[in-house]
C-alpha cells in the first residue's frame, strides 16, 4: 500500500527526475573519489561541497513550495525550520567532539565551558546518540509547525497574516539563538565538529557520503511530495489554495489539511538543514534570519510554484547565480536578487517550469489548430 | 565659642564684597602664613580662623590641607596645592588658585596634620560651604552632607541654617541636617523621629538608605519601627516612580514604533497592500536628514539648528515621490495578489539598501541633535531627555495631521471612498489610479518623516529600515488593519508592555516575548484589537 | 423561550430571533425562518435586505448576534463551524459561481461527491466503482459529460453554474440554499435551471434567493420577502405581490 502510496503522483518526467537526481547523487562523489586531480573530469572537493549545498536548498525549496504552491500557505518562516534541523544535527556533532576540544572537556562543548557551565543543560542529553539526533532533526521542526499550525489554521490566520506570523516567529527565533544562555554556541553557533558516525567530517569519503545522502533526500522528498500531491489529498489541497471558504462549505475540515502539509514540510526543512550543517560546517542564528526564509520563497517562485520540479530547479539556478556573482561582482548581488524578485513576480507568476509549460501548451494547440 | 563669628563676617562679605575685596586677599595671605609656619596647635588656631575668614579660597586651601595636599615650596616659601601629575605635582598656588608651575616632591615641603587637626579641618569645610555666599556651593555643601552624614557638622548645620533664607537651599539643609541625625547614635530619640519625618518626605532613593541603615541601627525601638515604616512609605513612592519612568519609556518606545508603523497603517491598513520596503522609505528619509545636515554643515554652519524643520518636508518628498514611483511601476500591477506584492516590496527593499550602501558606504552615517533637542531635564523623579520628549509630540502631530487629512481633505474623502468601494468610486468619477498613487505616497511620505525623527535616535546606516519593518507590522496588524486609532493605541501598548518586560526578562528576551505574545494575539483575534465587522472584510 | 416545543416540530430548518449586527447595523433583526422538510422556498427582497447574511448565518459562517437556528430538529448550527454543519447535510450554492479553476469539471465533482473528508484517509483513497458511477450520473444530468475534462477556468458564465448544481448534487444534502442561480442565465437557461431545481427539489429540500421575478413565478413555490433584516411578508408569489408593503419596499410602484 505504501509503494502504491509512493507511486501514485509519479509521472514519466517525474521518474526521469528523480533518477537524474539519484545519478548526480552518485556520479559527482565517484568523479572526486576514484577520478585523479588531472583527469578533465575530476570534480574537485569545493565542487562537491558546493552542489552538496545546492541539494540541501533545492530540499528546502521544494518543502516551501508544498505548502506555498500547493496549499497557498506563504511561510516566511521555513529558514527557521530548516536551522533547528541544523542545530539538531549540529548538536549531535558536538556531542561527538569529545575531548578533542580547545578545553579538552569530556562532556561540554567549548562554549560552555568558557561559558562556565558546570554541566550539560537538560535539552543537550541524548544528543551524543546518532539516532536520537536524527529522530530530533524530524521532531523538533514538526512540533515547532504544528503548535504553530494548530493555533493559526484553526483561528483562521491566512494570507499575509500568517506570512507575517511565520517571519515574525524565525525572527523571535534568531534573537533567541543570539542569546548565549540559551545554551547553543550563542552569537558563534555550533562549529569545528570533528565526526559523523566515527567518520571525520573533513575526509573526501565522508563528503561523497554525505552528498550522496543529500540527493537520496532529495529524491524522496521529490517521491513523497508527488505521492502527496497526485492523491485525492493533493486534490483537495490545491482546491483549498484555490477557494478555502468554498471547501469548508462542501464539508472539509480545511485545518486538518493544511496542518498535516505544513508538518511535513517543516520536516522537509529540518532534514534539509540536517545534512546542511555537516557538509557547510558551521551552523549560527544568522540561519534564521528572516532574509534567508524568504529567498528561499524566491528559489520557488524563480522554478514555478506549485510545480514539484521548478523549486529544484528555480534552487539550483538562483544559487548557483549568487556564487558567481558575490565571487566576481559583489555589490551587483543584491540589486540582481532584489531585481528577481521584482521581476518574477511581476512578469514569471508561474516560473520558468511555467514558461515552459506555456510555450508546450501554446505549440500543442497550435498544432491542434492546423488540421482545421 | 567662635560660632557666631563666621556668621557674622559671611554677612559683612555679602555687605560689602567689592569693598572689602583688597583687605581680605591681604588677609588670606596672612592667615595662610600662620597655617603654614608654626606648630600643630597654632595651625588649628589658623585653621578655625582661615574657616572664619568666609574667604572664597579658604575651602580649597582647607580641602587640600586635609588630603596632605598643601606644600610650602622650599625655593620661596609660597604656600601652594600641588596634585599628582605623573611622576611630578602640578603646582597651583595657594592664595591666588592661579597655575605655578610643577616641581618634584623634593623640593617642596608638605604642611603636616594629624587626624585630630583634620577633623577640625573638616568642620570647618562644612561650615564654610553651607555659609559660602555663593547658593549653589550652599546647594552642594549641603547634598553632600546629606550623602556624608557627618555628626561634626552638625554645629556648623544648625547655624548655616538658623541664616538660610533660600527655601530651596533651607531644605536642603534640613534634610542633610536630618540625615545626619539619624547617623548619629546618640542623638534623641525625638530628633530622630522628626528627622525621619523629613526623610520620608524627600522620598528618594537616598533618604531610603539612610532609614535603612538607621532602622538597622538604631535601638529605640519606636526609632526604629517609625524607619522601617517610613522606609516602607518610600519604597512605594519609589516603585510608583520607577512605573511612571518606565511607562514613560515605553510611551517613547510606541512613539517610534507609531511612526514607523503609521505610513504602513495607510498603505497596509487602506489599501491592502504589503509593503515590505516600507522600512527603506523610513531609511531614505533618515538619509535626508544626514544629506541636509552635511550640505549645512559645509555652506551654513548657522542653520544648524534649523536642520530637521528643513529636513521634514524634503524627507516627504523624497520618500513620498518614491513611493508613488513603486507604486507606478510595480504595485499597481499587483493589486489582489498580496503575497506576490509582499515578495516584490520585498526585492525592492533589497535594491534599494544596496543603492543606499553604494552611495553613502555601508557603515553609521553620523547625524547630530540641535541644540533645542539635546540634554534633559527632571520631572519629579523622571528623567525626561528633550530629543525622546521631541519625537512623542513629533508622532503625536503627525498622527493628527494624518486623521485630519483622512476626515477633511478630498483626498481623504476620495482615499475612503476608494477603500470602501473601488468600483462604485471609480463610477462617480474618481480616478482610482491616481488616488491609489497619492495614497501610497502619502504613506511612504510619513515613512519619511518618521525616518528624520529616529535619524535621531537610532544608527542612519543602510539597514536602518530593516529593524522596524516587523515590529511595524506587529503594530499594525495588532491595533487593527484599517483602523488609524488602533495603530496609535497598539503602538502605545507594545511600547510599555515592551518597557515593562525589560527589567524582568532583559531586552533581547523581552522583545522575544513580545512578538510570542503578538503570535498569539493575532491567532485569537486575527483582526487584531479594533477589527473592522461586516462583510467588507472577506 | 419557547424553543423546546418549537424544536419538537418537524421543520428541517428553523431560525427564531436571529439578529445579526456589523458595527452598529443591523443585517438581520430578529428574523424568524421555518423550512418544512421537502419543502422548497423562494427568498426575495431589495439589496441590504440580509438575504446573503442569513444564508452565512445558517452555514455557519456568520455567527449571529442573538437568536436560535436549529437544523434538522435536533442540531443548533449556531454552535457548529462550516464544515460540521455541511456534513450534517447543507449545501450552499453562491451568488458568483465559485468552483475550482484549477481542477476539471470531474474533479470538482469528485470533491464535492458526498462521503469521504478526512485527510489522512485521502492520502491514499482511490474513487470507488460507486463513486465513478455516481459521478457519471451527475455528469449526464448537468449535461457535462464531454467537459469532465475541462479546467474549471475555462467554463463558461453558465456552465460554471450548472457545475455548481452538479456539485450541490453530488454533495447530497437535505437542504439546499441556493443564492441567485438564474444571475446571468439566458431565458432558456433560466428556464431549464427552474427545472432542475424542481427536479431535485424531489429528493431535497431547497430555499432559494432570487431577484428574478419570472423566475420565482416559474418555481411556483411559497415565498418569504425579507426587508431590513425581517420578515416582511410570506405566502405564495401573488399574495406577497398583494401586500402594499412589498409593493411599497419591493416591487415599486
């Protein structure tokens, strides 16, 4: 039940998707790994790293876009999802530090014990575990979205009301992370892990693993948001994007929808941020900056909201446009990210997935009309 | 003894100052020669005679001799104070108080006291600043007997006061006087209940420490119980205080927030469109100002004071004709679609911080106060600045001329006919576009003048806009969308529950709680405090 | 009150002083309503006479100020949010034809087919054999068949409203409450839609508000004026037209 569950929303170009998702995940690892540094198809280390990030993003995007594109739900609050998987993995990671730290602590971070933390405070115990931790990247986004999701669907905040909410909740979040007695690194964050899983973070081995487990996210992420969306679910999902008040009328319980789609797209986020973190390094409150949140919006919209490819692509080609430009024009970035979203929202509502999509259409019928 | 000697020459002083001028500097040269010359008793003789001299140089003389300060320089016997600059004394001299030069410790030789003559010493400092001519050395002398509470100066009090006829001075000395009391152990039971009487009028935090300390002191135990009470009495008016300054601050704070918020209150409020770079318009008019104070800096330094009133209406102008400008070139093609309008504001408010940094560099541009908005000033126990006091009534004005443009002018009228009806007030004739301009202008306009008041208060850099545009629409979408007097009661509110939470939870926390607080607000009453009823709304 | 013995009577929808205010103005006051069961009705009165606010009054999307509204002799929908009150079986049809654009005219149908609603179970829900059957047989009596694939953006003005009928079939309830259906329809238009209406009137309970005159007359059913928020006459369209108060407020001179 559960393959047909999965299988249900895959068309063909999905499936040719996801597979091409799956063959980066593999072959850009392999072409660092086994490739010499000479061969012309060597893919360098900072490549890896770099598209690895690119991978985690276009997860994030496609988990904004499931509650923004499908569900008409603007979260400018999903960076916040995104970093408590972060911290959660970061957590973990230094947990894993040990002894190895500039203080030499068996149990305490670095911070705390400059901090002059006499012991471990209670939300950093079981975090020493692998399993605990990844239970925790799912958890602590999905109950964060669901009390927030349970108190605004239920009191009917929509629109740019709940916009405001979810930017005004990862704001309250970034000043709270500041803080250093909130216990989590304060202002510097979670930084210089050693291990995952007993496997040093800084080996080529470890980083072709964690980009390829990236990707493998990615297409399941891709696999369970189609199956969510081609169900008769997803259909009652776009129809409450599309006329909310109408659906109650017919006798939907608009909140269980909404909730349920918010939940699994701040997992989406938190998992994103969890194989984030490893891979950039370093994970601080700046991640919660309302900034962030939003121009992940603008990765989906770039892609085509409400299509399940466009935020991974709209991801990928918003990114890799910021490396290059903050790398060669440093002060053009901000104008070309402000003028993108100006222009895509004036002039590309639908992305460059619909543009295409448009140009399908119109030369089918174009077609279509000849015979006549 | 000599207690009535002092009083008496105080009096030929202010009789006859210009008169007696010569004579006396003659004779401070004298009384400072036995000071400086002779033994220890003949030094407490000159000491007790230099403090009934009433001569105006006898206190720093007297306060230097105390401190072991006073020296005779062995090269011509000119008794000078010499205060540690480096390695040597920079020399003043003693009579005259003009600068004399440096020397090292060597060459000079220090007049010696011991602990009985500085007691003297000290008495007579007392009495000679409470009896000083001049009111404000009498003010100080006597604050600061009340904060040495000092049971030698009690005679030289009693008599200072026994003379006073400034009423604001004699408190003062009562006060101390009262102060002093309560210090003394053995003072009379009765002296010390009238004593306490006076502190628990003064009311303030340092006549609380002194009942304290008396109530822990004291053995009387009806002494005692009346501190205690007194004591009690005082914490409460204090606590009463400290609210008022707090509500204060926080009406200061929801001053700002009700400028930031009230341009938005129109463009979000009446016309429904998010505006995510309303914050920018506020930091173009906070760069008016700097623009305007460089360009007087340079060509008029005497206008400087005048800066602001040049700065408002530029500050519209330039932010209004900017957002007439977005609204032509961009909103207007997104009415109905507030999320994308959201987005777009949004990606505006990026270009134009980046255009702001490219022109002026990204680091805090330097805006000065004039002179009429500097300093502060003491209601009560409130500690009132001018700028802060400014800005409340600047918001206050601008918020009534805001209500007066909306109920009187055409504009207004057609602004709400537009609001309430769009397709009705475009079938009477109004032009619906231009008025939805206008609109916009006005509100960004606003946001321009609330950029030259905080260019006041808050750092002019770039991202100045950035750290309103939140709580600006906490304000908003608290007081109620669409409702002006919403806005000015929600951001009055937000400013003193932010206030008040300050103390308790820090500032970083208390903001925190806040924004939960309005999270949760907003989900009970997604129409915020004043909602507009009816089917309008959907 | 005398709700007790009022709610042992066998009416299907039963309002008594409802009174519904925005800042000040009343959209309804005190309004009194019975629907028998299997009963359809005509609802007219001038713009502003509350005809809108009691339909959101009864589907629970307005609630009222003072009153009772009882559904079905049991169920006060005055405490019930949109979505009880449509499973218990009230369907509404709206003034501007809302379906979804984004959705064919089959899938519109689908979700508005009475049954399945909640979430989890519509994940992995496929449409049964009696769904489709069901969903063909409204297909045909709309006259939509060849549309089922069709955007719901792409209908027309009219076919949009027979979309809507179809929905309010498929929906299935025991009352009806259609706003305006006749609103832009041709006169061979409005006539069929006042047979269709008679025609599920059969199985349903129905209570219309139209301003169409003929129309009204062409349903032929009892008929409530409603001005200011009250009940301003009732009876059959001829003694309504009688009353020299609905002349007065109403029809017009």
């Amino acid at each position: 039940m559960i393959t047909r569950f999965l299988w249900q929303g895959m068309d063909r170009n999905l499936r040719l998707f996801v597979l091409l998702i799956l063959a980066v995940g593999i072959s850009l690892p392999l072409a660092n790994l086994i490739l010499a540094a000479t061969n012309p198809a060597h893919v360098p280390s900072w490549v890896l790293q770099l598209v690895g990030k690119y991978l985690c993003y276009a997860l994030l995007a496609l988990a904004v876009d499931l509650v923004w594109g499908f569900c008409g739900i603007l979260s400018l609050g999903h960076g916040a999802f995104f970093a408590l998987g972060g911290y959660c993995m970061g957590m973990y990671l230094m947990r894993q530090i040990g002894s190895r730290g500039v203080y030499g602590n068996p149990i305490l971070p670095d911070f705390m014990v400059f901090l002059n933390y006499k012991e471990l405070p209670w939300f950093w115990h079981g975090f020493n575990h692998f399993w605990f931790a990844a239970i925790m990247v799912v958890l602590v986004p999905s109950v964060l979205a669901f009390a927030l999701g349970w108190f605004a669907f239920r009191s009917r905040v929509t629109g740019v009301y709940l916009s405001i909410i979810t930017q005004a909740m990862t704001f309250a979040l970034m000043l709270a992370f500041f803080r250093n007695d909130m216990g989590l690194g304060g202002n510097n964050g979670l930084t210089d892990f050693k291990d995952i899983l007993g496997y040093s973070v800084q080996a080529d081995g470890t980083r072709a693993a964690l980009f390829f487990a990236s990707s493998v996210a990615l297409a399941l992420g891709l696999i369970i948001s189609a199956a969510v969306v081609g169900s008769r679910f997803g259909k009652a999902l776009t129809a409450v994007r599309d006329a909310e008040s109408r659906m109650r009328f017919l006798g939907y319980r608009v909140e269980g929808f909404k909730l349920f789609v918010f939940v699994l797209s701040a997992a989406m986020a938190g998992v994103a941020g969890a194989l984030y973190v490893p891979q950039i390094g370093i994970i601080n409150p700046g991640e919660f900056a309302p900034g962030n949140s939003i121009e992940a919006v603008l990765w989906v919209a770039v892609g085509g909201r409400g299509t399940l490819i466009g935020p991974i692509i709209g991801a990928v080609l918003v990114n890799f446009g910021k490396t290059w430009l903050t790398g060669a024009l440093p002060e053009v970035w901000l104008f070309a990210l402000g003028a993108l979203f100006i222009v895509v929202t004036l002039l590309l509502p639908k992305g460059i997935v619909g543009l295409w999509g448009q140009m399908k259409s119109r030369s089918q019928s174009r077609k279509a009309r000849a015979p006549a | 003894m000599q207690s009535l000697r002092p009083f008496s020459v105080l009096l030929s002083v202010v009789a006859s100052l210009a008169l007696a001028g010569a004579a006396l500097a003659a004779d401070l040269a004298t009384l400072v020669g036995n000071l400086t010359s002779g033994g220890l008793s003949e030094r407490e003789a000159a000491i007790t005679a230099l403090a009934a001299s009433g001569e105006e140089r006898a206190a720093p003389i007297l306060e230097a001799l105390a401190a072991g300060q006073l020296y005779v320089r062995t090269s011509d016997k000119v008794a000078v104070i010499g205060k540690a600059d480096g390695n040597r004394l920079a020399l003043v001299d003693a009579i005259s108080g003009s600068p004399a030069g440096n020397a090292v410790e060597a060459d000079l030789e220090r007049v010696r006291v011991n602990n009985r003559l500085r007691g003297t010493i000290e008495a007579a400092v007392g009495s000679l600043t409470l009896m000083s001519p001049n009111a404000k050395v009498r003010l100080s002398a006597a604050e600061s007997l009340f904060k040495r509470r000092d049971p030698a100066a009690l005679p030289a009090l009693d008599q200072a006061l026994a003379a006073e006829k400034d009423p604001r001075i004699k408190r003062a000395m009562t006060e101390a006087r009262a102060a002093v009391v309560l210090a003394t152990a053995d003072a009379p039971a009765a002296q010390k209940l009238a004593a306490i009487g006076v502190l628990r009028d003064r009311a303030d935090r340092d006549s609380l420490g002194v009942l304290n300390a008396a109530a822990s002191a004291a053995s009387d135990a009806e002494v005692k119980a009346a501190a205690l009470a007194a004591a009690g009495s005082i914490e409460q008016t204090l606590a009463a205080w400290q609210m008022a300054q707090n509500v204060w601050y926080g009406i200061s704070l929801g001053s700002v927030l009700l400028l930031a918020a009230i341009g938005l209150a129109i463009t979000f409020g009446t016309m429904g469109v998010i505006n995510m770079a309303h914050g920018e318009m506020v930091m173009l008019g906070a760069y008016t100002t700097f623009v305007v104070q460089e360009v007087i800096r340079t060509s008029a330094p005497h206008l400087f004071d005048v800066s602001l009133a040049i700065a408002l209406p530029l500050a519209f102008v330039v932010s209004g004709a900017i957002g007439i400008l977005i609204e032509r070139t961009i909103i207007r093609f997104l009415y109905g679609r507030p999320l994308d309008t959201l987005l777009a504001t949004w990606g505006l408010s990026l270009v134009l911080q980046q255009a702001v940094r490219s022109i002026f560099g990204s680091s805090n541009r330097e805006v000065g106060a004039p002179s009429w908005m500097s300093g502060a000033f003491q209601l009560g126990q409130l500690n009132i600045t001018y700028g802060r006091l400014w800005i409340v009534v600047f918001s206050l004005v601008v918020f009534a001329a805001l209500i007066l443009i909306l109920r009187k002018t055409p504009l207004g009228l057609y602004m709400r006919a537009v609001t309430q009806n769009r397709p009705m007030a475009s079938a009477v004739g109004i032009r619906t576009p231009r008025v939805d301009a206008l609109t916009f202008g006005l509100g960004s306009g606003i946001a321009g003048l609330a950029g030259v008041a905080l260019s006041q208060i808050d750092n002019v850099s770039p991202n100045l806009g950035q750290g309103y545009i939140i709580d600006s629409f906490m304000v908003v979408v608290f007081g109620g969308v669409g409702n002006l007097f919403g806005t000015l009661i929600g951001a009055l509110t937000l400013g003193v529950v932010n206030k008040f939470l300050e103390p308790y939870a820090g500032a970083v926390l208390g903001k925190i709680l806040v924004l939960v607080f309005i999270i949760m607000f907003i989900q009970r009453r997604p129409r915020g405090l004043f909602a507009l009823k009816g089917r309008s709304v959907e | 009150m005398n709700a007790p013995t009022m709610r042992s009577t066998s009416a299907l929808l039963y309002l008594s002083g409802v009174t519904v205010s925005f800042d000040g103005f009343k959209a309804l006051n005190n309004l009194s309503l019975l629907i028998e069961p299997g009963e359809m009705r005509a609802i007219i009165g001038p713009n502003g006479a509350g005809k809108t606010t009691m339909m959101d009054v009864i589907t629970g999307k307005t609630r009222p100020d003072t009153g009772e509204v009882v559904f079905d002799g049991q169920a006060d929908l005055t405490k019930l949010d949109e979505a009880s009150i449509a499973t218990l079986g009230i369907g509404r049809k709206f003034q501007k034809p809302t379906v979804f654009e984004n959705h064919t005219v089959r899938d519109n149908l689908l979700l508005a087919l009475a049954g399945m609603r909640s979430w989890y179970r519509l994940l992995t829900a496929a449409p049964t054999k009696a769904e489709n059957e069901r969903l063909e047989e409204i297909l045909s009596i709309i006259r939509m068949g060849p549309q089922q694939h069709m955007l719901g953006a792409r209908l027309s003005h009219g076919q949009k409203q027979w979309l809507e009928i179809g929905m309010l079939l498929a929906q299935n309830p025991k009352l009806m409450l259609v706003d305006e259906p006749v609103a832009g329809m041709t006169d061979v238009e409005t006539e069929t839609t006042a047979q269709v209406l008679r025609e599920v009137n059969k199985s349903h309970s129905v209570v219309v508000v139209e301003h169409d005159m003929s129309f009204v007359r062409a349903l032929g059913v009892k008929v409530t004026v409603l001005h200011e928020g009250s009940t301003l006459a009732e009876g059959s369209l001829d003694q309504v037209s009688a009353d020299p108060r609905v002349v007065e407020v109403y029809l017009g001179r």
